[in-house]
C-alpha cells in the first residue's frame, strides 16, 4: 500500500468515526454532509451503511441503558433515511447482506396507533430482518396469510388498546389453527402489554419497547 | 414543600369547593341522596387536602366499558342516547362508585359525521362498531408554521387548523382576514365571500352541527344530572384542559413531527408551549365555569417516561405545564393530572415548591406507587393505578389481591383515591365488581 493511500484510509476512518459521532450526537446536516464527502471521496456505500448502523447500535444500547429515549430513535431512523437516500444511487442491489430471518409485523384488528409499531419495524429492519409489516388494523387471517405465503420466523403483532388483547389472541388462534404453531414465535408489544396479557393471548413473549423486540427476534432465532 | 396560595386564591378555592358540596343547582330526590353526595364529596375534600378520609374514595374512569357491560356497542354511546343512559344509569346502580362518569366524555358521532372531522376514527366512521375512537396521528400544523401559531394564533387556528381537521370548514382556508372590516366601505366586499356557495354550505352545516352538538349536550347534562340527583356521585373533574406541549404534539405537530422538531427546531418549540400557555389556562378555566366542581382533568401524554429524557422534560414540558397548573390554581380549580403511561422518572420534578400544596390532584397509571407517594406526600393528593390489563385479563381474586396491596402499601397517610390506571372500555365486570368491593372493603381499615 503507498503513502498517499494509507493516508486516505485515515482520512476516510476519521470521516466514518464523525458520521458515527454525528449520528448518535442528532446532528442531522452534519451527518448528511459526511455520508456526502464519503461518497465523493470513493468509499463504497455498503461501508458508509455499515458505519451508519454501528451508529444505531451504539443508539440502541443507550436506549436500553435509559440515556436517550423514543425521539432519539425516531430521529436517528430520519437520519439513516437521509443518509440512505444519498447513497441509493451508489448502492448495488445484490451487494445486500443476506437477511438473518422473516418477521411478519403488524398493529391488530380494530387498532390504527402505528408509531411503537413502526419502530419496532426500523430497529429490526436496522439489526438486518427481513420485516413484512403489514400495517394498522389488520384482520387476524392477514397474519395467518402472510406468514403461509413465504417461510416465516416471527409474528410480531402491536397494540396499544385493551380492546386489541381479543385481536391478538384471534391472530395467535389462528396461527395455531392453520398449523403454524409453534414453528412460528409470536411476540406482542404495546403500552398495556404485560406478562399477564402476553399469556392470555397465547403468545410467546412480549416486549416493552423496540430493542426489546429485537432481543428476543436474536435469542429465538439464536443469532 | 409546595409554596403558599395567595388570599384571593384561597377565597375562590374555598367558594369552589362549597358550592361543589351544595350542588346548588341539583335537586335532589331526597334528603338521603343528598347526603350520600356530600358525604362522597367529603372523602374526595379530604383526600384533596391531604387528610385521612373516613374511608379511601373508589373513583374509577370508565369509557366504553358500562355500554359494553349492558350489552351495547361501542357505537352506541357515539350515537344512541337512550341506550349511553340506560348504560349509565345501570353501571352506577350496580357498581356504586364514588363518583359519577360524566357522559360529556361520550361524544356525539352525528356533530363529527356533520362536518366530516378528520382528526380521529370512531365507531361507526372508520373504527368497528365495538372499538373505541382513536386519534389519526398527522401533522395539522406544518413545521413551518410555528412563526403563525405564535405571532396570529386565531389566524392559525382558524384559517389553517380548522380547514385541515374538518372537511366541512374548508372554507374557512380561503377566508379574508376579518381586520380587512376596517371601514363602510370595506364591509360588502368582505362579506361576499360568505355568498359564495362553498362558504353557504359551510355556514349550512355549521348551523346543523351546532344543533345537533346543542341536542347532544341537552342529554347528556339530563343524564349526569338524573344520576347525580337520584344516586348522589359527585363528579371528580368539570373543566378539561391539557399541557401546552401536549397541545403541540398531540394535536398540531403530532408525535412524530414533535419529535423531529425537537432536535431540527428547539426553539420554536418553546416558543410555541409559551404561546400556548394562556389557551390551556383559558380552555380549562372557561370549561369549568357551569360546572359546581374544583377539578379541571388534564391528561398528560407526550411527557410520560420514555417520550423524552429528564433534562427535556424539564425545559420542553415541564415549564409551561407548571403555569397552566399555577394558573388555574389561582383561579381557585383543582387541577387533576392524569398522568397516563409511567411518571416514574418525573416524580422530583412534579413535586415543584412553586405549586401550592393541597391543591392539585395525581392520577397514575403505571408509575411505582410507593415512589409517587415517598415523592408527594405532603404535597399533593395522588391516586389510579389498578392496571387495565389486570381489570380484562386478571382474575377477581387477582384483582382484590392488588388492591387490597396498593391501599397498604400507600394510603395509609390520607391524600390517596383509588382508581384505575386507564379509562376503562373493556374489562370483565366481575374484576371492576372486585376492585370496588375490595376498594371499600380496605379503604375503611388502612
């Protein structure tokens, strides 16, 4: 390796660890900016990605020590989509790594709060699943047909209701009904979502916030 | 703790209070009806001035859950009357409760199908006809318009928040400022807008809506007042406000717009919850002027653990929450805050020795209970949390056990309601039948 590009290399580790910085710190143009300079400076976009999603690791650890907390996540997910849309034009469709594993995700019948739900998609998306999410209201028979169509690992099913418990014991029900039980794990989230609840609606576990649903995606998948 | 009202304050809370035990406006069906109420009112007085009641007041918030117990739906409390008061009159009967739940809560689908109100989805109009409504999460107010929600607020909110929630008052967008009213000659020009058809159709269904919101609060005033005057509950909550910056995220900016202006737009968040002040201020003490009761009910969303960190909840939310309480304080109202998800990383700052003491009203839902009463004690009335996921999946045994727990463990000292959590709209009667009966049972010996 010559001189000059050993010294780009420090360059270009310099700029990754300041996106990392400008990430975690929420400085949105700053990281913008350095995504931008990286792409300029001919560093391959997966490892501008990479750098990005140390950034939300780093995010979600704090979430979980308590040191930062939903709008953090919200808006470091609102930075990665800017950084993302600035590396699309650079990134190669099959460069993509292979997914860890499908999760079928959605907010129950007779529910339309979206926004746990969403997240939950992001960081899960984020720690590298394949996440179908089928959105708000969805019809119990819609998991069921989502989770036939392609092998699938996980349903994980929001509610922030109490009239959602009845929906989400309808979606494990059904589940079970159409065989899919237990190789498919169902995990249930939501503000009134407890052990008591994750047991009277049949599911395997539940979780209180969006890392929680991506700890027990990794225990049960056991990556 | 708590700082000290000033005389004024205390002549008009002392007024409120009294005419709240007089009900001077009710008549009652007995002299023994009457006496229930006051004795009712009594154990909330007490609880409110931090004393030990001759027994803890079981004072839960029902929503959906009497029609659901007579065997109505949901969609029946948005547009049957008759059946919201057989629900009523049926839930008080048979549970008893210390204090009536209002009907003003059960609002009328036709007023919302009239004008085609955008802002939320309930049974019948995009929720089943057995779910509650539920807000669409939106951004009524665009990020750049924090400029016009601070300097033309009126302007803001009618030419711009009005037109965007309800579909019939579109055209309220497009009209002319009033203050182009200046002269003679300015008045037929201004006026021709209101000729327009668009603006006819409006003013049409305006006129519609505002009778049927007319009809609708005939009813439900006859209804709680039924209730009130033959079974004497009082009611824990007449004015409704909220905080400012749940003014801002809940309804303007929304969750996630609120969110991203934190970090992309601080200041004009702060701007806009001063702004906002004087509207809550207004709103609950406006709310609570007909109505012979102290409390004004202000649920608390976007500030619950979680929703922010510590040091933002003391500059975004904190600040101008404490003037609307302090505001409505001096006012003579009892401000209820309740205070739904988890409080528990925010009992130090609530506990604020510029808030007088004895005059504002907790209401928890997840938070650690001890840890409210280590932190309120001598300071403030506290009360709620028997969870709604143990009220709908628990067993009555289960029910009884953790109430009987909760009233141990912190009402011992007075300044304590019982209550639940959330506002109830599904649950099995025989655990709302067992919260109350254990509520009554121990309130009396601890």
């Amino acid at each position: 390796m010559t001189k000059a590009a050993d010294h780009a290399s420090d360059h270009e580790l310099r700029l990754r660890t300041e996106l990392i910085h400008a990430i975690v710190g929420m400085r949105e143009d700053e990281a913008i900016l350095l995504a931008q300079r990286l792409i300029e400076g001919g560093v391959c976009a997966a490892e501008i990605l990479d750098s990005s999603r140390r950034a939300m690791k780093v995010l979600g650890q704090r979430f979980e020590n308590g040191e930062v907390f939903i709008p953090e996540l919200i808006m470091s997910g609102e930075i990665m989509r800017g950084i993302a849309h600035e590396l699309e034009p650079h990134l190669e469709a099959a460069t993509g790594p292979t997914k860890r594993g499908r999760l079928v995700l959605g907010t129950v019948a007779g529910d339309i709060h979206d926004i746990g739900k969403d997240l939950v998609g992001t960081m899960l998306s984020l720690a590298g699943y394949e996440v179908v999410d089928l959105g708000v209201d969805v019809a119990s028979s819609r998991f069921v047909d989502e989770a036939k169509a392609a092998p699938t690992d996980i349903v994980a099913l929001s509610g922030l209701l109490t009239l959602a418990f009845d929906a989400m014991k309808a979606a494990v029900d059904g589940l079970a009904e159409a065989g899919l039980r237990p190789r498919v794990k169902v995990m249930v989230g939501g503000a009134p979502v407890d052990a008591l609840v994750c047991r009277y609606v049949g599911a395997d576990d539940w979780g209180a916030d969006a890392p929680a649903a991506v700890r027990l995606a990794d225990e049960w998948l056991g990556r | 703790m708590g700082s000290d009202t000033v005389p004024q304050a205390d002549e008009a809370y002392r007024q409120r209070m009294e005419r709240w035990a007089e009900a001077p406006g009710v008549e009652f069906a007995s002299a023994r009806v009457r006496a229930a109420y006051q004795e009712r009112v009594g154990l909330l007085w007490d609880a409110i001035e931090l004393r030990k009641p001759k027994r803890v007041p079981v004072a839960p918030w029902m929503g959906l859950f009497p029609l659901r117990y007579c065997g109505f739906t949901a969609r029946d409390a948005f547009y049957d009357r008759e059946k919201l008061e057989k629900a009523s009159r049926r839930f008080h009967e048979d549970f008893a409760p210390d204090t009536l739940q209002g009907s003003m809560a059960m609002v009328p689908g036709e007023v919302f199908d009239i004008l085609d109100y955008r802002m939320f989805d309930w049974p019948g109009h995009g929720t089943a006809d057995d779910a509650s409504y539920q807000y669409r999460e939106a951004e009524y107010m665009r990020d750049d318009e924090y400029g016009m929600l601070v300097d033309d607020l009126g302007g803001f909110w009618l030419q711009r928040f009005l037109p965007r929630v309800f579909g019939a008052l579109e055209p309220l967008g497009s009209l002319p400022a009033p203050t182009d009213l200046v002269e003679m000659y300015s008045v037929a020009p201004y006026l021709a807008a209101f000729g327009e058809p668009a603006m006819q159709q409006m003013l049409k269904k305006l006129a519609e809506a505002g009778r049927a919101a007319a009809r609708w609060l005939d009813d439900v005033l006859a209804i709680d007042t039924s209730i009130l005057s033959t079974m004497g509950m009082p009611e824990l909550g007449g004015g409704v406000t909220k905080a400012p910056y749940d003014i801002l995220a809940d309804t303007l900016r929304g969750t996630r717009g609120s969110m991203l202006d934190r970090f992309r737009r601080p200041n004009d968040i702060l701007a806009a919850v001063e702004r906002l002040i004087p509207v809550a201020i207004d709103w609950g003490a406006g709310s609570s002027e007909d109505v012979d009761c102290p409390l004004v009910f202000m649920p608390l969303h976007k500030g619950a653990d979680g929703f922010m960190s510590d040091a933002d909840f003391r500059e975004f939310y904190w600040p101008s929450l404490k003037a609307v309480i302090n505001g409505l304080i001096e006012q003579g109202l009892v401000p209820l805050l309740f205070a739904e998800g988890s409080y528990n990383d925010r009992l130090e700052v609530i506990a604020d020795p510029d808030i007088p003491t004895g005059r504002t009203v907790w209401m928890f839902d997840t938070t650690d209970m001890v840890a409210a009463r280590d932190h309120l004690r001598g300071f403030a009335c506290f009360g709620g949390n028997v969870p709604g996921s143990l009220l709908k999946v628990g067993t009555p045994e289960e029910v009884d056990t953790y109430v009987r727990g909760l009233l141990e463990s912190v009402a011992g000292d007075g300044g304590f309601i019982l209550s639940t959590g959330i506002v109830v709209d599904d649950a099995r009667p025989e655990n709302i039948m067992a919260m109350m009966e254990a509520g009554r049972r121990y309130g009396r010996a601890v």
